[in-house]
C-alpha cells in the first residue's frame, strides 16, 4: 500500500508510458475492445429485455387463449367436422380440472374475426366499433389502463346485467367533444343506450385489440345479441410457476373430453401460448447476456495478455534501470510490486475507457430507438453488478498476468543487470 501511495512509483509508471506511446497503446486496444464488446453486448441484451419486459406489462406472462374449431376425426358418433361450440359452463370444469390455472375470462366479441361491428352513435356522431363482452377476470390477466375518475366492468355490472360499457380512448375523442367527460355519458350501442364508467387507454401488444375497443359486461352482451352461454375464446393465466406448456396441453384435453371430441385430434381446439412464446423470448435474451459473458472475458483475457507480453519486453529492456534499482536496495518486493502496478494501472486504464465509450453508445442506440413505434427495444443499460464484476475481473487478471514479467524481473542478478549492455 505504501508503494502505492508513493509519487516516485506513478512517476515511473507514466514515464514509461510516455517513452512508449504506440506500444502502450496497442497494448491497451485489447482490453478496451474486450470490455466494449461486454459492455456492449450486455446493454444491448438488457435493451431487449426491457422492450419485451414493457410489451408484456399488460398481460399476464403465463397466459395463452383456447378456442373452438371444427374436429378432424368422428368420435363417439359425431362426424368429421363438427363445429365446436365453447360454453360458459366450461369454466368451472376447468377451474375444477386444472388447478394450475389461475384466472379466466370468457370473451365474446362483435366486429372482429369477420362478424359485423357494432354500430355506435351519440346524438348525430356515429361510427363502428368492436364490441367485448367480458368478465371482471379478463382486467386481472390483460390490465387495463383506466384513466382517472373511470373504472372496468365490476361484478355488479354482470350480475344486474348492467348497460354500461368502457369505451376506448380513441372513441372519446371521435364521439365526444374535446373538453368534455365521458364518465356519465351515454353512447348508444345497437340503439340500445349504455352509460360510460371509463375509458381505457390504448396499451400495445394485446393482440387485436386497439385503442377504440368498447367493452360491456358478458352477461349483457349475451342480451343485446342473443348468445346464450356461447363464449368466442377463452383467455387463461396460470400461476407464475406452472409450466405453461404443460397447461395448455391439460386445457385441451379437458376441452376434449367436454365437448367429446377424439382425445387425438389435434385440430378441434385451437390456442395461442402467450406464456410460452415470452419464455422463448427471455431465453434469447438470456443467451445474449451469457454471449456477450463470454466474448467479453475471452476479449479481455486476450488484452490482458497482450499487456503481459508488453511488460516482459519492457522487463528486458529496462533490465540495466532494475539492476540499478537492486543495486541501490530495492528489494525483490518493492520490483514485484512495481511491474503489478504498471500492469494495473494499464489494465484499469483501457478498461475504464471502453466502459464509458460502451456506455455512450449505449445511449446513442437508446435515443434512436425511444419511440420507435414496434420496436421492443427499452433503456439498454447494464447492471451496475456486471460493471463492478467486470472491473474485479480486470483487476484479478492485472495482477496475475502482471506477475509473470514481475517474477522476471525479480529474478535479474543485480550483477549481470549492470553488466547488460
């Protein structure tokens, strides 16, 4: 420590690196690229992390939808081609069968998947919208960003069969004036008039939801249109620690054997795995984060040496100054430790500098990313604990890499360095 603190040791230390500018810079190359290429690598991992992290905020990570199609195969005296029908009554033999499910919403729509839109009108402004029929449940799978003073559809609202709806910020703005509150209003849904409890705010990555979607309570919906106990889709969470896979396998097969339907036919029932496809994502970027481990410390480890060989050249060369040193009463320590600092202080140098020159081209990608419209790519930073980590690792590889020109130097005979012409 104490030679540390000494002036003559960094004296020494830049004057060396003075009488040899281009060496020591393209000694230093190696590492700076190393830790950039970690840095780099690390943030840009990080940045898709949080883009897909924001694209999924609103929906639940284990979620996937199941719906209805026609069977392939006949089946306990069905034909081929069925047309499968969901009921609301399955839910409860999910709930009952499948205890891994957390959640679910059945949902039945007009104005999508090819049906008619409902036909909305408020005093002489209309237009054609997509109309839910939903439970509470399907704010606890997809949240729904309400602005203040509004709400979603409560379970009041289903058991009185309530018409009131929450309608999209979009719709606000084409059916109602500019400075005008919506909550209270009425719109009129089909000629049938709804009061307005909230208006939720377009969140990307739903699906094919958008932002004037209206929603209104399914057993209302089952009025106005005359559904029955039809459901279009089901949207299902399961707990966070289920397998999502397996799940959607075990949903399937209750369906099947609901509705009766060969326990091999692949194609009555159909479904999305949200969870899955999520899964597959922070895999990816969980391979870009052990990627970019690798190539950086193999870049590194590569600089460093490159350090190594550089201070064993400046050994040989310096060997007369280290003969003189000894012979003056250096010890062997004040020698070894003198090379380990060089070593350090080049190794600390380059890294620190490909740190910062990484950090701002991490913020260079994150301004012409930000906004971009469909891009999920969000704040590409690194982990303070991965900066810290890496900067421990160029200190432990300095010094070991640093004792190997040090031992050399160590081992010169203070006679035959004075003799060294």
């Amino acid at each position: 420590m104490r030679q540390i603190l000494d002036r003559n040791t960094w004296i020494e230390i830049f004057q060396s690196i003075r009488n040899n500018k281009l060496r020591t810079f393209l000694t230093m190359v190696g590492v700076f690229i190393g830790i950039y290429i970690y840095i780099g690598l690390s943030g840009a991992a990080k940045g898709l992390d949080n883009g897909f992290e924001k694209q999924f905020e609103t929906i639940a990570r284990n979620s996937l939808f199941a719906w209805g199609q026609s069977t392939s195969m006949p089946y306990a005296g069905f034909k081929t081609g069925r047309r499968i029908q969901l009921k609301l009554n399955d839910v409860d033999v999910l709930y009952n069968r499948v205890p891994e499910i957390e959640n679910i919403a059945p949902r039945n729509v007009k104005g999508v998947f090819g049906s008619d839109p409902g036909i909305i009108t408020r005093g002489l402004k209309s237009g054609n919208y997509a109309v839910y029929g939903d439970f509470p449940a399907f704010a606890r799978i997809a949240t729904k960003k309400i602005y203040k003073g509004g709400r979603f559809i409560n379970e009041d609202d289903i058991e009185q069969a309530r018409k009131v709806c929450v309608i999209g910020e979009r719709t606000q703005q084409e059916l109602f004036e500019e400075d005008e509150n919506p909550i209270g209003g009425y719109i009129r849904i089909d000629n049938i008039y709804f009061q307005v409890v909230g208006v939720h705010k377009f969140t990307p990555g739903g699906g094919f939801e958008s932002d004037s979607d209206i929603f209104i309570p399914f057993t209302t919906f089952r009025k106005l249109y005359n559904t029955g106990e039809d459901v279009s889709w089901f949207t299902i969470a399961a707990y966070d620690d289920a397998d999502v896979i397996q799940v959607e396998e075990d949903i399937k097969a209750v369906l099947k054997n609901i509705h009766k339907v060969d326990p091999k036919d692949e194609r009555a029932f159909g479904s999305f795995n949200l969870g899955e496809v999520f899964n597959k994502i922070i895999g990816f970027s969980s391979g870009m984060t052990f990627l970019s481990l690798i190539v950086g410390v193999a870049c590194i480890l590569a600089g460093i040496i490159g350090i190594g060989n550089i201070l064993l050249i400046s050994v040989k060369e310096r060997t007369k100054e280290l003969g003189v040193r000894r012979a003056l009463g250096a010890t062997p320590t004040e020698v070894r430790n003198q090379i380990i600092i060089e070593s350090l202080v080049l190794t600390l140098l380059a890294g620190v500098i490909g740190i910062i020159f990484g950090a701002l081209t991490l913020q260079l990608i994150d301004v012409v990313t930000r906004g971009g419209d469909g891009i999920p790519y969000t704040n590409p930073t690194v982990p303070i604990p991965y900066v810290l980590g890496s900067m421990l690792l160029m200190i432990i590889l300095g010094i070991l890499i640093g004792l190997i020109p040090a031992q050399r130097a160590v081992s010169i005979r203070p006679i035959d360095a004075l003799r060294e012409e």
